[in-house]
C-alpha cells in the first residue's frame, strides 16, 4: 500500500499515513491532521528529471514569492542544482554518484583520498554551510534533499537503462536480485567507504541517510540490507570498522528496529 509523509500541524513531526486517507492521528502526539493535497515538497519528491523538478519549483516561486518555505526551498535548489548550456544537472546526486564510484576503489589509497577530499570540500562550500546554519528548517531540507537525490539514483537504478542500470550491468535481472545487486551498492558506499573516513557527523548523516534512502527506493529490501551489511562485518574491512567502534558488531539489525 502506498503511504506518504505528514508532517504533524501541530507538533511538527513527520509520520506515514496511507495514500488515500482524508485524515489522521499524530503517532507522536495523537493531534488529528487534516489531510488535503500533496504538499509543494511531495509532489516535488516524486519528480525524477532535474530540469523539471527544478522548474516545478521556479514556477511555484514566481507565483508565490513571499512563502518562506517556497523561497526557503528555491535557495537549497541553487545549491543543488547547477546549469551547463541549456541542461540542468544534480549536483548532490553528483557527490552520491563519485561515492558509488570510488567506493570500488577505496583500497588503493590515492583513491580513498580522492573521495574524502571530494565529501569534505562539499560540505565546506561557503554557499552550503552560510545556508545550512541559518536555522534547522534549512539543515533539515539540506538532508532531505541529499537523501532525496540518492533516492533518485536508486529509483533510476530500477529501470532505467540508461544510466545506473547499465553503469552496475542490471540488465535483465529480475526484481530481487537488483534489490540483491542494490543493496550490496548501498552498503558498500554507505558503509564500507565512508566506515574508512574521518567520523565527522556529515559523515555519519551520510551513512545513515543512504540507507534510508535506498529503503524508500527498495521498501522490501531490509533483508537484502542486512545480509550485505553482515557480510561486510565478517571481512577484513569490516572487522576493522568493529574494532575501531564505528559499526555495531555482529548478529546486528535482524528486522528494522522501529
Ligand atoms: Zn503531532
């Protein structure tokens, strides 16, 4: 059953809802909300071309100018969203992308240093930190983008063959074993490579948000999940991260906790 997300009107917390309920109760706080319309932010969420998404967002901003949320969400997509020519690319899909990449290389050390260097001088981008310290509303959308975009990759991992499909010779495999095959990615570049960098919290944030990520792409794909995760545990790298106190130690997350 497809749900969306609620953000509570009164207390503000997110919770899951199915799709076509016309109202519900806060798990947090047990306030009833109303629910109308898709949000500015869901139907944006569901847009998978960048140009589009990015031009949802300009027209809604010409319309209403003074909506602090909208204009709020028009200065993230600057920082996301960079155009060449006539094309609009994703710049926080981008950094997940070169992760994935490097993640594959992270045992020749040059490398590593490559993609360390390239997350820390994301994250220090004069532009990114002057926005994301003007208040938790914008750090918050910050995270929700970045999980957002690396939602988008393994959305597009699916079915589209063109792009991340052929990039992790997905062709003709049958539903689970790209779950299978995606899981494996996630946690080799969610886990594995970044269990190799300096333990910042963007660092940890990352982690955490890639894997949520790719549950929203895959809602099934918690067994595979483990199974990845515990076979990276019992390897070298992994037994490393274990000691060093960075993952939890094994037989770890069976079924999701929540
Ligand atoms: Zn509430």
């Amino acid at each position: 059953m497809a749900e969306r997300t609620i953000v509570c009107g009164f207390c503000g917390k997110s919770f899951q809802v199915a799709e076509d309920a016309g109202k519900a109760f806060c798990v947090h706080c047990g306030a009833e909300t109303q629910i109308g319309e898709k949000t500015l932010q869901e139907k944006l969420d569901e847009i998978l071309d960048p140009q589009k998404r990015y031009n949802t967002l300009q027209d809604q901003l010409e319309k209403t100018p003074d909506d602090p949320k909208v204009a709020l969400l028009a200065e993230v997509f600057e920082l996301r969203y960079f155009h060449r020519k006539k094309n609009t690319f994703d710049g926080f899909l981008r950094l997940w992308f070169d992760m994935v990449t490097y993640a594959r290389k992270r045992d020749k050390a040059k490398e590593l240093l490559n993609i360390q260097n390239e997350i820390k001088d994301f994250m220090a981008d004069e532009k990114l930190v002057a926005f994301r310290s003007k208040s938790e509303e914008a750090e918050k959308l910050f995270w929700h983008e970045m999980k957002n975009a690396i939602e988008l990759y393994y959305i597009s991992s699916k079915d589209d063959r063109q792009y991340t499909s052929s990039f992790f010779n997905l062709f003709r495999m049958k539903g689970d074993a790209v779950t299978v095959k995606a899981a494996k990615d996630v946690v080799t570049t969610g886990v594995a490579l970044l269990s190799l960098c300096e333990q910042t919290d963007d660092v940890v944030k990352l982690g955490d948000i890639s894997r949520e990520a790719f549950l929203k792409a895959y809602p099934n794909g918690m067994a595979a999940y483990n199974q990845a995760l515990n076979e990276w545990k019992g390897c070298e790298e992994g037994k490393n991260a274990i000691a060093n106190g960075i993952v939890e130690p094994l037989p770890e997350t069976k079924q999701d906790a929540e």
